[in-house]
C-alpha cells in the first residue's frame, strides 16, 4: 500500500482564528487508513499507489499489494503543498468511498461514473444580522394590499364565541332531554369535547404576525464590495442542503434530479452550498441518476444564471404556460433556451432509459462471468453437467460491482444489508469566479460564473440486526458526513420531491438569522406548496388553513412547529444545545475570533464526554464549535452579544482530502450512533413517524424559538398525494405519530418552563387530536339514532337552545371570515378542510388512535411504506391518480356512517308523513344533523364513485351489510311501539314504523 504524504488538514480553514492543525494525509484522527484500490472486473480489490493512480490506464487486475517508501532527496523533492492538494482533490473526486462495519473504508478510483461523457472541472470522473427589515418582529398582520390586519378582531370574536359556549354548554348540563337521557348524555359528553379541543386548537392563535424580508439589504451587507473586502467575497455563513430518498421506484430518479438542479442552481454565493442525497436504499439507479444530473448542471446552472430563469426546476420551468421571453433582454435568449431544452429532452431520455441501461449492462457482465465460470470448470475437470454458482450482480458503468444494493439481493448487497457508500459528485469549487467563454460549451457563457456547488451522494450502512430508523436516521447520517466535509453553519432539509421555486429562498431565511436578535432562532420553517392538486382540492390537499392560518398564528408565540420539510436549521441547535445565555456563556478571552470549544458555550458539558454525545469522530467534535460561531450574526452593533467580526467567513475553504472523506464514511457506518446520544438528544429524534414534530418540540422545549417566512413567490414546492387511498393513508401517518406523542416523553404535559404556555397548548392539541375522532364518530351517528328513535339531544327545541346555536355558528363563520381576510385562505379552501376534517376524523384518525393505543400497551410496532409519486394509469390525464379507486379498510367507517344517515332518514321521513300526530320538530332537528354529516362527506362519495363508477364491489357489500346488521340491531334493542304492542297481544307481524 503506498503511504500518501502528509497534507494539511481542512481542518484549519474552518476555525474562526484561521489555526489548525495537521494529520497524515491518508490517515484520519482515529488511526483509521484509507485504501486507494481499483476492483477488477470479478470485484475483487487491488491496492494502488499514487503512481498505479496515474496510470490506471495500463493497470490489470495481476498486481499484488505493495508498499513504497521514496525519501527525499535532491531529485525527489515533496510538492508545492497547494498543488499536493489539488492533485489530493482530485483523487478524492474521482473515487468512490465504502466502507463500515468490521470493514477497511476503501477510496475505489473511478474510470466513469456514467456511460455519458463529463467535462465540468468539478464533475467526477472529469479529467484534469441586523437586516433593518421594517416589521421584522412587528405584530402586525398585513394582507395582499399591506394593509394591517390587527389580531384584535380575532380575540374579540374568540373570546365571544367562548363566553357563549359556556354558557350554552351550561344550559345543556341542566335541561337533560329525560325522554332519552342516553341521547343527551352520548351528546354532552361529544360537546364537553369538542369545547376542549376547539379551545386547544383557537388560543395559541390570540398573537399572529407576519413577517417580511429585505433582500437588498441583506446584500449590501453582505455581498457588496468594500474597503475592506474590495474583491467583494461574500461574508454570508455557509449552508448544507439535504435531499433525502428510499426508493427509485416510488421516487422517480428524474422528480429527484429536478429538485437536485433547482439547489445546485439556487442563487447564493457558490462556494457557500454544498448539496447532500440520501440514498437510503442504496440503489445504483438513483446514483447514476445524480451523476447525470450533476453532469447536466454544467449547462443547465449557466444558463439559469445567464438568463434570470424562475423557476430554476427545468421540468417545471420548461412546462410553463407562459411567455418565455418575457422580462427577458439578452438578444441569444431564444436560442440559447431551445438548445437547453433539447438538452434537457436528451437527459430526460437518459434518466429514463437508466433502468433498462443498468439491467442490461448487468445481465452481459454476468454472462462474461459465468462464461469465465464455465471455462475454469472445465480447465480444472469439474463435472461438465455441473451448473456454475454465479451471483447476479448489479454493475456499475466502469465495470465492477456496485456496492450497494444489487437488483436480485444478496448477501451484503440488499436493502437492508449494504457497506457505506460516499461520492463527492462535484467537488467543492474555487473561491474565486471562474468564468465561462464561448468555445468550451454549447452555450455562450462568456462573463458568467460557471462554478457548481459542491454535491455528494451519501447511501449509509445497512447491516441486519441494527435499528435504521427510518428517514430521521439518514438524516442523522448526513449531518454527521456534513460536518466533516463542508460543516455548514445551516442545514436546509428537502423531501426529493420538494424543490427550490424561488431562487432566493436561501437569502430570504438568511435575513432572520443574520438579523439581530437571531442568534436564538433554531429553523426557519417555509410553508410547503404543492403542484398537479385537481384544481377543485377535492381532498384538501393544499392544506391552506394550516399552513397560512395556525402556522403563522404561532409565529407569535415560540415558532411553527416543524413539518418535516422546507425547514432550514441552525446546525448548532441540532446538536442539542440550548440557545446563547448571557449568565452561563463564559466570556471569551482576548478575541472573539480566537478558537472556542465546547464548554464555551455549554459550561456543564465535560469535553471529555463529547463521544457519549457524538461518536467518536475528532473531525466531527471540533467542528461544533466552529459552526456555532459561524452562524452567528454580524457584530456590528452593541446590542448584538454573540457576534463575530465582519469579513471572518471569506477564508477559502481548503480542498477535501482523503482521510476528511473516509472519516465521513466511518460517520455513515450502522454502528456510529451505538452508546451515543443521537436521536435521543442530539440530530433528529428517534421514536416516532412523526420524528419532525418530535425534533422541532424538542428545541422549542429548550428554550429556542422558529420562524415561519412566507415569500412573495413560493419558496419551494412539491408533490401531494390526490388519490383518496394515498391521501387518507398519508394522513394516518400524521395522526399516528401524534397519537407516539401523546403517549411518550415527549407529551407537552411534561414539558419544562422554557416552552411557552401557548405553545405548550398547540403542542398538546398536536398530540391529543386524533382522539377527537372518537367524539366525532359518535357524534356523526347521533343524527341516525335520532330520527330513528324519534327522540332529539334536546327535549323541544325552545327559544334559548336556537339562539345558542345561532350565535355560536355566527361567531364561527364571523371567526372562518375573519382567518380567509388575514391569511388568503379562500372560502371554498376552507371549507374543504372543514370536509376533510370530519372524513380523516371518522377514517384516519380513528384507526390512528387503535394503532398507537396497540404499540404502547401491546408493543405492536407499526410499519409505513412511501407514498407514490407516480402518475395514474392515464398518461394524457395529469389528475389520473384523483379517480383511481384503491380499496383500504379506512373507507369503512364513513360509508357506514352516510348510509346509516340515509337509511334514518327515510325512515323517519317516512314515520313523520304516516303519524297521526307527526311531529316536525324532531325530525327537522335530526334531519338538519344528518345532513350536515353528508354535506361534509360529499367530497368522500364522490371519491368513491371514480371516473366511470370503479368502486370496488368490496365496498358496498361491507357498508351495506354493516348498515343493515346496525339497523336491525337498534330494532332489536329498542322496538317500535306497534311491534311491541302486537308481541303482548301474541301477533307476530312488524309494523313499519
């Protein structure tokens, strides 16, 4: 094995003073050495050294392991240091990382990475503070045209509708219906309930705010030219992107490569993004889909740059209705925009054709090997009837196996059983602009900044017997590789699905954390947009009353809560943390930009005990420190207390070196996180499907505060199920995680004083309403059992029981009014969450509540799987997927509730018609009930209905015979009059009643 020389550690870069220390350059902090190697075309390794590198070329798979030890003499003389880094960078680029458990972590240099050509510098396998934003705290609403909105409106109306309740809930307590006390009491006990959670879920709205950002001043003092900075470097902190995904096959690669082009092509100072995917399925798909679409970023970043484009997404951009050249004036416009979209069609037809590219190329590598197989067995006499054992692997474009999950699995190469994989896709770029001409590309690129951002894929280890968990664990895992590699001070998290809408949106979060005050803000969370929903919403997929209503209502409280993507965090927060404290803070002596350590900023944490909390990476340990202190603010003012000094984040960052890389793969090994604090404390928390909600609560509980920015234009937007089945399962999801809360450590009853009272009753009302469906199904049944029994929740329907009514329902729409003016959510969005609202409640939600009642007494664990995000079987139809009719056990408790409802009233109308003395009263009173449940469901039946009447058969025959066994069986209990009568007089016939 030949050693490397001793380089520089990057390390040094990232300290605030600029000091660093060394390390061998093929050997990290733990002793751990990294393999240069190349695997034959069998897969089995052969050991380089840096001159076997060079001319990989003429290398077969003969050699033997070897070491060599050159000292220097006067015609062997070490290096330039900056040019032994460049060359080191460039072996790091090109070489594909894996390693793990009980394994040697090995540097596999790469001939191709894809079958099409690259040329971008960057590509692997290439050859050679205070923003003086006005309103920024303001408790101010404003709506479209910026004229206030004051919350005062809204208290009044809360505190109305509340005095009201009261004392309508006391008249009911006192004037029981004793004709049918069980009415009254199954009602009170639904009404008690539904007062409670309408409270839970209306009093943290008492202060909402909205905020607002100034980008230009963000620049000025950042961005801008100097005396100090005449080159004009940018002072901004550095920012990591996460991309997560599992499966290729409910993820399309080409929906995740769009949202990779829109970060790469984001608008923030290059040098400062460095994009991160998680390939949590390990599967060679969706690595060689990154690899195209870094390799298609090296036209498609210019040219957004070049030409302003928005959205930065070329699927969506290249699907707009709009005019093209529209704000547009460079005269190549037009040209330059057909040429990409040819380009863009070509890569399209790539990633599509990557499934049928990579079972081909596997099945001819295969066929060589067991041809091999056949040729050795007859050269050594085996028996020629003798089937040779090949395995049927999956193989990568230069020819050798691919270490991650194969299309057949087997042993070590399954979704659950895989080594580490680590390639830095575009290694990270100069500091300096590097400028594009006119002969190098397709496209004239001349004075534009052709630089790419710097792009890693990362697939953790998968080994059986340990616990993954799930999304928050690959998440974890990309924090750890991301604070050895670039340790960026912010971590912004996207589902592969999410992609950036606004170009800006990093600059727009940046304004609240660089502005005064923020040094306490642990994420800015962006409301999520979505795209392809029917355009009726029919399932109220848009989600608009929560994400323009109860999210900005919390804003003035302690923050929104964190929904899992389109957040951006403040790395140091992640690390469990509490927020800057002027009392438990120790002053740093002499400067500020000397280096800091741990118990600068937490005094009761032991140095000495950082591995219990982060692993045993030294890499990973040092840099806490430096990003606590890179994301802080600007001090340039005195009421700014945990600042840093201007200009300190214009230090270039020094190039990646091999033991850096294999470090970050021993961080991404299964058995890192083992007798550690990650997922308890430290990174996203374990425990629950809803592991956002979880990680957010548990810094809010500490002390800090979020932000919710809602941007002018979208900040991000993704994929939304609209299929009935995949809309109630995804909500089963939600409903399930809250149900985990409730029942954990992490229940709001329990949390400590640094959460606010409000915000202490809207984490309660997220773990406590699912159990409000069973109030509500109930309540849903009552208008049946009325008009069936004839009897009302009421004993008449006087004067002061319709004037309660009255006003509460005045005072609810004036409340629905008042939330469409100051949030723009529209009337027909509003009330199709109030229907989706009762058909979660009486589906989801319900079977929410038996899941996780069964996982905390009996230890059942649940099991979720992806929701797809490919299109109906109608192709020509981008609302195929609306009227596809899956048949899930969730549908039963709605239908039986409509044709209960139904079957009652008929019954009833019929009864009131043919009574001698009908009484109208009651069964108006019941009938207006019922059909308030229906006018909800509606949006259900229609649903169920499909394009051209698909229900499943399954469907009716369940509901109908449940309705019927439901009907009967009240008979049974309770008789009508006549039947009973003709029983005592010994007849035996049934009277309709």
């Amino acid at each position: 094995m030949a050693s490397l020389s001793s380089q520089p550690s990057k390390k040094g870069q990232r300290s605030p003073g600029g000091s660093g220390n060394s390390q061998a350059g093929s050997r990290n902090s733990n002793g751990q050495t990294v393999k240069f190697a190349r695997r034959t075309s069998s897969g089995r390794y052969v050991s380089l050294s840096r001159e076997d590198i060079d001319m990989s070329g003429e290398l077969s798979g003969d050699y033997m392991n070897y070491t060599v030890h050159i000292p220097p003499t006067p015609d062997n003389q070490p290096m330039d240091n900056s040019v032994a880094a460049k060359a080191e960078e460039q072996y790091v680029s090109n070489s594909l990382f894996t390693g793990g458990f009980n394994s040697v972590t090995r540097a596999h240099l790469m001939d191709r990475v894809i079958d099409s050509e690259v040329s971008h510098p960057q590509m692997a396998g290439a050859k050679g503070a205070s923003c003086s934003m006005p309103a920024c705290d303001g408790k101010i609403m404003k709506d479209e045209r910026g004229n206030d909105v004051t919350p005062c409106e809204c208290r009044l109306l809360i505190a109305t509708r509340l005095v009201v309740l009261c004392f309508f809930l006391h008249w009911r307590l006192v004037h029981p219906n004793d004709d049918a006390i069980w009415l009254w009491l199954m009602s009170i006990v639904c009404e008690l309930w539904f007062a409670f959670s309408w409270i839970l879920d209306q009093i943290p709205k008492l202060c909402p705010i909205n905020r607002s950002t100034d980008l230009e001043v963000l620049r000025e003092k950042f961005d801008m030219p100097s005396p100090s900075n005449p080159t004009g470097r940018s002072d901004l902190p550095g920012v990591d992107l996460f991309v997560s995904t599992a499966d290729p096959e409910k993820e399309p690669p080409l929906v995740t490569a769009n949202t990779i082009l829109s970060i790469l092509a984001a608008d923030y100072p290059v040098e400062k993004v460095s994009c991160y995917i998680s390939d949590d399925g390990g599967a060679l798909l969706t690595f060689e889909a990154m690899a195209e679409a870094a390799s298609f970023a090296d036209l498609w970043v210019p040219f957004c740059r070049k030409h302003d484009i928005e959205p930065r997404n070329p699927e969506t951009y290249f699907s707009l209705k709009v005019d093209p050249t529209k704000n547009k004036s460079r005269s190549d416009f037009v040209k330059d925009r057909r040429r990409m979209k040819r380009e863009y069609d070509e890569f399209k037809v790539r990633i599509n054709g990557l499934p049928d590219s990579i079972r081909r190329r596997s099945e001819a590598f295969n066929a060589r090997e067991e041809m091999k197989m056949l040729k050795h067995l007859r050269e050594t006499g085996a028996d020629p009837l003798e089937k040779p054992k090949v395995l049927k692997a999956t193989w990568m474009a230069d020819g050798t196996h691919w270490p991650g999950t194969w299309s057949v699995p087997s042993s070590e190469h399954s979704k659950g059983d895989h080594a580490g994989i680590l390639q830095v896709m575009l290694k990270p770029p100069s500091h300096d602009p590097l400028m594009g001409n006119s002969e190098d590309k397709l496209l004239d690129f001349t004075d534009i900044d052709i630089r790419l951002p710097m792009f890693v894929y990362v697939s953790r280890e998968k080994r059986p017997g340990y616990d993954h968990n799930k999304k928050a664990g690959a998440m974890n895992a990309l924090v750890r590789a991301s604070a050895i590699l670039s340790n960026g001070p912010f971590i912004l998290n996207l589902d592969c699905d999410h992609y950036i809408y606004n170009c800006k949106a990093i600059r727009e979060g940046m304004c609240f954390m660089m502005d005064r005050g923020g040094e306490d803000i642990c994420y800015i969370q962006f409301p999520q947009r979505f795209e392809g929903i029917d355009p009726s919403d029919r399932y109220a997929n848009h989600n608009t009353v929560f994400f323009d209503g109860n999210m900005r209502a919390l804003d003035g409280v302690q923050g929104p809560v964190y929904v899992g993507t389109g957040c951006m965090f403040r790395r140091f927060a992640l690390y469990g943390f509490d927020p800057p404290n002027p009392e438990r803070m120790t002053q740093v002596k002499e400067s500020e930009t000397q280096p800091l350590t741990t118990s600068d900023f937490d005094p009761d944490l032991d140095v000495n005990l950082l591995p219990k909390r982060f692993g045993n990476s030294t890499l990973l340990a040092e840099s806490i420190p430096i990003a606590e202190f890179q994301g802080r603010p600007i001090a340039d003012h005195p009421a700014i207390k945990f600042g840093r000094p201007p200009g300190a984040l214009r230090i270039p960052r020094e190039p990646l070196d091999a033991a850096t890389v294999a470090e970050a793969v021993s961080a991404i090994s299964c058995w890192y996180e083992d007798k550690t604090e990650w997922g308890d404390r430290v990174g996203w928390i374990y425990g629950s499907v809803t592991e956002d909600v979880v990680t957010g609560y548990r810094m809010h509980n500490r002390g800090w505060r979020s932000i919710y920015c809602i941007t002018k234009r979208d900040a991000f937007r993704g994929s939304a199920p609209i299929n009935l089945t995949d809309r109630l399962h995804q909500v089963l999801r939600w409903a399930t995680g809250s149900v985990e809360i409730f029942f954990s450590r992490n229940n709001a009853f329990l949390a400590s004083r640094r959460l606010k009272i409000l915000q202490r009753l809207a984490y309660l009302n997220v773990g406590i309403y699912p159990f409000t469906s069973i109030f509500l199904i109930v309540y849903c049944f009552l208008p049946a059992l009325s008009l069936i029994s004839g009897q009302f929740i009421v004993k008449t329907l006087n004067v002061t029981f319709l004037v309660y009514l009255l006003i509460i329902t005045i005072c609810l729409i004036m409340l629905a009014i008042l939330e469409v003016k100051w949030s723009g959510i529209g009337l027909e969005e509003w009330w199709r969450n109030e229907q989706f609202w009762l058909i979660s409640g009486t589906s989801s939600h319900l079977a929410a509540c038996i899941q996780g009642l069964l996982k905390v007494m009996a230890g059942i664990e649940i099991s979720f799987t992806l929701t797809s995000k490919s299109a109906g079987e109608d192709n020509d139809d981008i609302y195929a997927d609306l009227y596809l009719v899956k048949w899930t056990s969730l549908m039963i408790p709605p239908i039986v509730i409509a044709m209960i409802n139904i079957i009652a009233l008929a019954i009833a109308f019929s009864r009131t018609v043919y009574s001698s003395v009908p009484q109208w009263s009651k069964f108006m009173g019941g009938a207006f009930f019922s059909f308030w449940v229906l006018a909800h469901l509606y949006p259900f039946a229609k649903g169920l209905m499909g394009r051209r009447r698909k229900t499943p058969t399954i469907v009716f025959v369940w509901s109908g015979l449940i309705a019927i066994t439901l009907s009967l069986l009240w008979i049974a209990i309770n008789p009508p009059t006549g039947a009973a009568q003709a029983d005592g007089l010994g007849g035996s016939t049934f009277e309709f009643p």
